[in-house]
C-alpha cells in the first residue's frame, strides 16, 4: 500500500490540519502529537515528515496548475520510502530506550545526539525533522536539554513530539507546541478498516476490534501475530486459575508469573480489562442495554463466562479487584517485588467457588 495520507484511519481532522499548514505555507516548527499507545502517533508523525520532504510536493507543484496537483506524500518517491524505512538522512526518529519490565525511558544521551545533528544542515531535504516518540519517558534532564531548542529551534528544523498525554510533559514543552490530540477509534471503525483494508476475516476483525481499546495499530498488529491473541487466551486462563484456585493454588500462581518480570504489566492490562467487564456487567450496563450488541463489554469472546460470573459476584466484588489490580499495575511500575503485588493482589480476588 502507497504511504499517503489515507493511509490514516479516523483523524482526517488531523490530516487536513497538517495538509493544510503545508499548503498555506503555515508549517509550525514543533508539534505534539497526543493520544493512547498504537492510536496513530508516529504513523501520522511520519506521514507529515514524508508530506514535507516529498519530492513531488516540488516538482509536481511547480508544473502544473494547483488543480490537479498531486496531494503528497507520494508513498512513491525516494524520500518517502526512505522515512517509510526510517532511513532518511533528514528525517530522525528518536525513540525512548525499553527497560527488562518495558518501562521506556528517554536519556539525555539520546537527546545531545540529536540536537548535534539538528544543528548540521540538511543533506538533501528542504527541512531536518526530528520525531521524538514518546516524549513523557523523556527524563527531566533530557526534557531540559531539549527545552533551549524547542524555544528556538535552527531555521528549517521541524520537531515532531508524540506523548500519551500532553499533561505528562513538562508545561515547559507542552506550551510551545501545537498540539494535534489524537482520540481512541470507536470499535465499529477498527473492524471496518480491518475487513476493508487489511482484508481480516469478520469474526476476528469484530473480536479484535472490541480487544483494541481504540487503537487501530494495536489491532492491525493482532490480526498479523497469532501470538498476540494467544498471550491474552493464556493470561485470561491464568486469571481464571487464580480465582477458582484456593490460597495455596494462588500463591503457587503468584511464584510462577513472578518469574515473567517482563509480560507482568501486559499480563495485567489484560485483567484490568477482564475486571472492567465484570464491573460494567455487575453494575448492570447491559441490563441498561449498552452490552446488547457487545459494545459495552471489551472482552466480547468471554460474554457468556461474564455474564455467569457477574451472577456470582457483586459490583462491590468486582469494583474492588478492579481497583486493585490498577493499583498492582502501579506497583509494579514502582518497581515492587512482582511475587508479593501478585501475592496482595490474589488477596482481594473474590473465588468463583466457596470456601470449604
Ligand atoms: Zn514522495
């Protein structure tokens, strides 16, 4: 598929405000680019370097009439496909570094690198970018480092930021980009575009859809790796161990995840999800009609296992282990002991069968 701007799903508002910066001449020289993981961040980030380097933005442009101008980026031309390959001499992409439990950081190192090479002229492009992904694992000393250029950035250097949130950014940085906030897609999109575009199967696509939290990346990702739903089958049936298990089958569990220091925070976002469910289902939202057609209820492939569940517990019950599962989660990305947060958190999980 040619890398151009339909090439993004569900932010056309974002897409014809960065065309339309190009066209009118109003390029910014930072933007922040804000939204969930996998939402589209760097896709769009790299769309709008392609969309500035694009060799026929030039030479189209200047042979024909505004009419029937080409809309860049091409997806075709050596610069295109040489930011598609994040190859470009021009165009850096930064990421943040991933730690043993996938916790990301930025250092300062990373930033002087580039900052050396901002302040070199461009080699073949009209403009040096820098796509920053991830800037709130920036650490504050790279955050300060960064912040003299971000106020006075070298004349045709571009600064492309992208962040979960612009408030986990230091106001410092946030208040001197433009910021394109990037919103989760709704289900009924994602399965659209996964049937119509990536040619998913309709079931998968439907069940992926409502796995996706929004984030079409994530999902395009999912139905490319069987892998992906396979982790989720299996720490959903670890889920179900821990609460029909008794103590000693919990702490037994608890040992064995503990040894997996790196899946445990993706091991519970997938519970934290499992645990939503239940609290929608407890609280009666599909009684209220919202879980009717699934829209409601994430982990749709486990309705009837929900719905049974939801009958055994109260929302108190399912409210609690929600909140404390979100609260392991924190722990953990406080560098708790996994076996104990594991051991705490088995603690509060009410059991599917009673005591004896
Ligand atoms: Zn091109």
């Amino acid at each position: 598929m040619p890398t151009t701007w339909n090439q993004i799903v569900g932010h056309e508002w974002a897409v014809q405000l960065l065309a339309g910066a190009i066209q009118h001449n109003r390029v910014g020289q930072s933007y922040l680019i804000t939204g969930p993981e996998q939402v589209g961040k760097t896709t769009l980030a790299r769309l709008f370097a392609q969309a500035l380097t694009c060799a026929e933005q030039y030479s189209v442009s200047s042979k024909q009439s505004p009419g029937s101008r080409l809309q860049p980026p091409c997806g075709q031309c050596r610069a295109c496909a040489l930011i598609a390959a994040d190859r470009h001499p021009d165009v850096r992409l930064v990421k943040p570094e991933v730690s043993g439990r996938g916790k990301l950081t930025l250092k300062i190192e990373h930033i002087r690198e580039l900052l050396q090479d901002l302040n070199l002229k461009a080699y073949e492009a009209r403009y040096k970018i820098a796509i920053l992904t991830r800037f709130d694992a920036a650490t504050t000393g790279a955050a300060n480092a960064f912040l003299k250029t971000l106020e006075e950035p070298p004349a045709n250097v571009i600064l492309l930021l992208t962040a979960l949130d612009a408030d986990a950014l230091l106001p410092t940085i946030s208040s001197r980009c433009r910021t394109i906030a990037l919103r989760p897609l709704s289900p009924h999109l994602i399965e659209q575009s996964l049937t119509s575009r990536w040619r998913v199967p309709e079931s998968e696509a439907h069940l992926l859809a409502h796995l996706a939290d929004g984030r079409l990346g994530w999902a395009v990702r999912a139905a490319a790796h069987t892998a992906v739903l396979e982790a989720r089958e299996t720490r959903l049936d670890w889920l179900r161990q821990a609460v029909d298990g008794d103590r000693v089958a919990r702490f037994a569990l608890a040992d064995k995840l503990s040894r997996k220091p790196e899946e445990l925070p993706a091991i519970l976002q997938t519970w934290l999800s499992w645990w939503r469910d239940l609290t929608l289902l407890t609280q009666g939202a599909a009684r209220n009609g919202a879980g009717q057609n699934g829209t409601a209820v994430t982990n749709i492939d486990r309705q009837v296992e929900l719905t049974n569940l939801a009958r055994v517990w109260t929302a108190a019950q399912t409210l609690t282990s929600l909140k404390q599962t979100n609260l392991a989660l924190w722990q953990l990305e406080r560098n708790a002991n996994g076996r104990l947060v594991l051991e705490n958190l088995f603690l509060t999980y009410p059991r599917t069968t009673r005591e004896r």
